[in-house]
C-alpha cells in the first residue's frame, strides 16, 4: 500500500510565521490536491516545549543560524517556533485535513531536536510512524511539505532506511536555504539514497 506524509505544514512555517520558509504557502494546494489520490494520508507536526534546546533564546549570546552543540549533537539554533497549543503549531488553514488518518508529533523532548518524522536526529526515541505504516503494510511513502533542506529530508531518508520505497514530491515543498544551494544539495542527497524524484501532476493513482 501507498501512503502520503505532509511533514510540518503549520502556520510558524509560513509566510509571516515564526520560521517562515519562503513561499511555504505554495505547497498546500499541491498537498490538497494529491490526498484524494492514497489511501492513507498522515502528516507530523513540530510540537516544541518552549524551553526547547534548538531555540537560540534559550541560550544567552547566540543567534538564530548559529551552532552549538546539544547532548553529543550538532544543532542549528532556530527561532522560538511551533511551541505547543499555539496557533504558530497548528497546521495551516488551508490545508484539507480531513483525510489525515493521523498526526505524528515530534521534536516534544527539549533536550534534542527531531527532523525526521519517524526519529529525533540522534535516532534514540522513534515517533511510532514507521510501525504505524507497517502495522498497515506499507510500502511505498510518497513525501512533501516543510522544509525541502530539513524535515522533508530527514524523513525521507529515515523512510528509505526503513526498507520503504520513498518518493519525493519536489513541487510540494520548500526550502529554508540557510545556504545557498542547500534544496539542491537535499534532493541531490535523497536521490543517492535511492528516493524517486516526481511532481505532483505524475501521480494520477494509487493502483
């Protein structure tokens, strides 16, 4: 079976959001428009305390952008953002949630941050979403959303590293862009892993 991930399409990555990725609103009418094509439709949310460790206010001197070290881990400093119970972490409002079967939070344990949809970044706790989708027998994910450079990424790694046939739907995401070059870099790196590559116009069905 197929089933579709939406990773982090909530209102801090917006425009105007707490960590906006730019034109982040252009990828909701692409998720809306290939949920009705899968059977299965999940979606993460970033659900951050908000004395989360990745959020540089946290950390007296330092500035968004910038790298300490976390609990034996590299980590980019971020602004305050998608702080549990707030608007900032509700998905956005015109995304179609209907056909969500379930939401997967991660990034909840302050002391390390967490990309993936499926592991924290130092894969020492797991989000419950890959034995979700092999409990449903799921094989093949197809992945969009936020951020290309990041949690889009890092999911669709971690799927691929789970045995499961991993497609990226390229003009359903975009990019933080730290540096330059790093959506090229992301999808250059999830291709080498063996991640099909597609738009949204190439899926017509879940046959």
């Amino acid at each position: 079976m197929k089933a579709l991930i939406l990773v982090d399409l909530q209102n801090d990555f917006l425009p105007g959001g707490a960590l906006a990725v730019p034109r982040g609103d252009e990828v909701i009418p692409v998720a809306n428009r290939v949920q009705p094509h899968f059977d299965l439709v999940v979606a993460t949310q970033d659900w951050h305390p908000g004395g989360h460790g990745s959020f540089a206010a946290n950390h007296p001197g330092t500035a968004p952008g910038e790298v300490i070290e976390l609990n034996g881990l590299r980590q980019i400093l971020w602004p305050v953002h998608c702080v549990q119970g707030t608007r900032g972490a509700e998905f956005a409002e015109a995304l179609e949630t209907d056909r969500i079967a379930r939401v997967f939070r991660k990034g909840t344990d302050p002391g390390i941050d967490s990309y993936s949809g499926f592991f924290d970044n130092g894969h020492r706790k797991a989000t419950g979403l890959g034995d979700y989708l092999k409990e449903r027998s799921v094989d093949h994910v197809f992945v969009l959303g936020l951020a290309t450079d990041y949690c889009v990424k890092f999911t669709a790694l971690d799927a691929r590293s789970l045995g499961l046939e991993t497609s990226l739907i390229e003009d359903g995401c975009r990019g933080v862009e730290l540096q330059a070059g790093d959506v090229e870099r992301a999808v250059a790196d999830v291709r080498a892993a063996g991640v099909q590559v597609l738009r949204g116009c190439d899926i017509n069905s879940t046959d």
